[in-house]
C-alpha cells in the first residue's frame, strides 16, 4: 500500500509489496483521461499495453518489486518523479525482460482513481500473469468511507476485470489471494497509538465481489479474535481457510501473529514453540508473514537481544519448531523461500543496514551456506527481490532518490557473488 501526503513520499525499508515509478504516459493528476473509462465491472477496463519495443522512454523510479521469475514481474510507479514532483502517483507495470523494460498495464477505469490525492493502492501479483490491483480513492484523509474498486488480469494487464465499487473506512492497505478464486482485502483506518482499527474482506470469485468477514471493535479485541491494538503488517493465505495475520506490538502481546482456520471469519493467537517474552526485546513483531509451499512454512519472529526467531512447519502452521539462524543474520534478516527445502538469507541489522554475507539453505533452513557478495549495499531502502537462489534483483526506493535521477537496479545470477547495475526503463507507447 501506498499512500500520498502532499510531498511526504518516504516508504518504510520494511515494505514488500510495491514498486513505484515516474515519467508514464498517464494523465496528470486532475486531468482526464486521453479516452472515456470504461465501466469498472467490464472486462474492457483496459487496452492492450504496448508491447515493449527496441526503444525505451525514459527511467523510472522503483518502491518496490514483485518478480514471479527471471524475466517476468510486477510493479506500481511513479507517474511523475516523485524527488522533484508533487503530483505524480501510483500505476502498475510489468515487464517480461527482467525488470530492464516496463511496460504500463494500467486500467483505464482505475486512472481516475490512482489520480485522486491520497489515494492508497496494493499490488499483489500471484503469477506472471494473474494480478490483482486494489484502489482506494480520497479526496480527505480521514476514515469517512471511501470508494474502493479492485481490478483483476489473468493476461499479463492486456485486460483487466473490476470488482464493483464498495466503499471501506480507511484505506485498503494488505491484500492477499490464495489462488486465483479466494482473495483478502484488509482495510484500515490508520495506526495511532498502539492502536490499528481494521475491516477484512473476501472474495471467492476473483475480485469481482467483496463481502465485509471480519473487523476489529472501538477497543480491546472482537468476538471475531481481531485486536485493535497492534498495528498491522501483513497477510497471507496458504489456503482458502488458512490464513495469517502479523503485527508490531509495542509491548509484550500474543497477538503478534494471528491465525484463522476458517477463511478470515475468526482468529486466534497463534501458538509458538517460544514465550513472548523471549522474542518481544522491545515491543514484539513479526514484519512478514508465513510462506507456505504445501504443508511446510516459514516466519521469522521479533528480535532477541541477540536474534531473532526463525520458525518452520511441516503441518500447515499447526505446530511450528525453531530452526537454527547462521551467526551473522543480523537483527532483521529477510528470508525467502522457494520451495520447502530452497531459500535465501539477505542479513540485515537496524535502520536497513545490508550485510556483506548472505547465505543460502538448500534443507528448509536446517544449514545454512555464506555467500560473500561482491557489492556493498549502503543506500537507504535497499530491498532485494530474489526468485531462485541464485537469481535476484537489488534496488532502491525511488522515494529516496534525490535529483532527477532514479536509483540503479542490480541483477546476480551467482547469489550475490557478482552483481550487475542496469537503469529499468518505461517502454515507449
């Protein structure tokens, strides 16, 4: 999710889920679109995007990066740079070459929307060529209800399908879909003071639909098991009932990490091999949720005073045993799998700062290998994006670019042994 506030534009290095960019082709804020929209419950939501060509337009600046393998991947950019900008805001890309060229799949129904100051949107990829995008526009920013449509591509965003418009309190913030049916959409009002009032919704039939399953109350926690205390981080669902939700805690909680059996309708703590007590140092969190492949998954918790918790599964999260961290994987290390055995260690310690070793395990996190890596990583909001463990992508939020200029992107075949720099580059209409 991301959100503008007049030329307040910073984005946490904790965000996994969006990437942003400037200089598009897409009307400034305000104006209107080159062509009518289309109605957003109609599958001509959107044209075909213009195929990437032997000539590139222009840079564009990256917030964060969603590739489903080497060549193909999703993302959300700046329309304007958002350094030197004030009115530019968020759209969808995608491209096919490895995050060299992009190509701009914005629905034409969602222009409008995205053009809407503080409007709040959430990309979720979950293949090449399934996507979701959840638009919620604002003319204030206040928790009044606001319109909210949700798009849906199953072509790669040649077409895209709009759910029909509901309104939330708030904004939508997390979505998550556990394949192409079953889909979540968390809503929330804006954490202040320990305190995160949320609405979650779910579709079964790919977005076009949204009905209210759970929300948190005034205070304390629901019937439902939703706390509003704690402020929200993320969603996932490994299964159309299964699902996880984490949190920040600024003091000792069990509602840290949240877990339903029953699609959203009722949560409860999660059970940990570990007291809170052990991983809540200072405050208790758990920034990502589980990634699941079957039956097995993986989470990191909180950060001890010497380390964090790393945690597996072999019983879809019914019971979860601690498995070893290698030495130097940092306070906050950032974890992907690939598969229950294959995953990667990107170490990590306070204020983002990137470890010159990350390491690989090719036995569900029971060893761990160093890797050296053969480049420093020292700017502000570095985030990485691997998709094997070898294959990966390094970069920049372009909210912390200064000057004109984006930020460079970095590719490693080797795991990080050798990287090389590319600019990325919207393709021209």
């Amino acid at each position: 999710m991301a959100r503008l506030r007049g030329r307040d534009k910073g984005a946490s290095a904790l965000a996994i889920v969006l990437l942003v960019a400037g200089c598009g082709t897409l009307p400034a804020r305000g104006q209107p679109a080159a062509q009518p929209p289309a109605a957003p419950g109609s599958s001509a939501a959107s044209g075909r995007p213009a195929a990437p060509g032997s000539q590139a337009a222009a840079a564009i600046w990256l917030d964060s990066l969603q590739m489903t393998s080497a060549s193909t991947g999703w993302a959300l950019r700046w329309t304007q740079s958002p350094a030197i900008a004030d009115d530019g805001y968020l759209a969808p890309a995608r491209t096919t070459d490895g995050a060299r060229t992009w190509t701009s799949v914005t629905p034409r129904a969602a222009r409008a929307l995205l053009a809407t100051p503080d409007a709040a949107v959430v990309l979720q990829a979950l293949d090449g060529e399934r996507a979701w995008l959840a638009v919620t526009a604002a003319t204030t920013d206040s928790s009044s209800p606001h319109l909210t449509v949700v798009f849906g591509t199953s072509d790669g965003g040649r077409t895209w399908t709009g759910s029909v418009p509901f309104k939330v309190p708030g904004y939508a913030r997390l979505l998550s879909f556990a394949g192409p049916g079953d889909g979540w959409l968390l809503a929330d009002y804006g954490g202040a003071m320990g305190q995160d009032p949320v609405r979650l919704y779910r579709t079964t039939n790919a977005g076009r639909h949204w009905s209210l399953i759970a929300a948190t109350p005034r205070s304390g926690t629901g019937s439902n098991g939703l706390p509003v205390q704690c402020d929200k981080a993320g969603l996932a669902f490994a299964t159309a009932q299964a699902g996880w939700l984490t949190s920040y805690c600024t003091g000792e909680s069990p509602d840290v990490l949240l877990v339903t059996r029953d699609g959203g309708a009722r949560w409860a703590p999660q059970p940990l091999p570990v007291p809170a007590s052990a991983f809540c140092f200072s405050g208790c969190e758990v920034s990502s949720p589980p990634q699941f492949f079957g039956r097995t998954g993986f989470v990191v918790i909180g950060h001890g005073p010497g380390a964090p918790y790393f945690l597996a599964s072999r019983d879809l999260g019914q019971t979860w045993a601690p498995e070893p961290l290698p030495p130097g994987a940092g306070l906050y290390p950032r974890i992907t799998f690939f598969s229950p055995l294959s995953g990667m260690l990107v170490s990590a310690g306070p204020q983002g700062v990137i470890g010159h070793v990350f390491y690989t395990t090719a036995n569900g996190g029971r060893t761990w290998t160093p890797v050296p890596q053969g480049r420093s990583f020292t700017q502000l909001g570095t985030s990485f994006d691997f998709v094997s463990p070898r294959t990966g992508f390094a970069w920049a939020l372009g909210a912390d670019a200064k000057g004109s200029s984006p930020p460079p992107m970095y590719l490693t075949t080797d795991s990080g042994r050798t990287w090389a720099a590319f600019t990325p580059r919207l393709a021209a209409a």
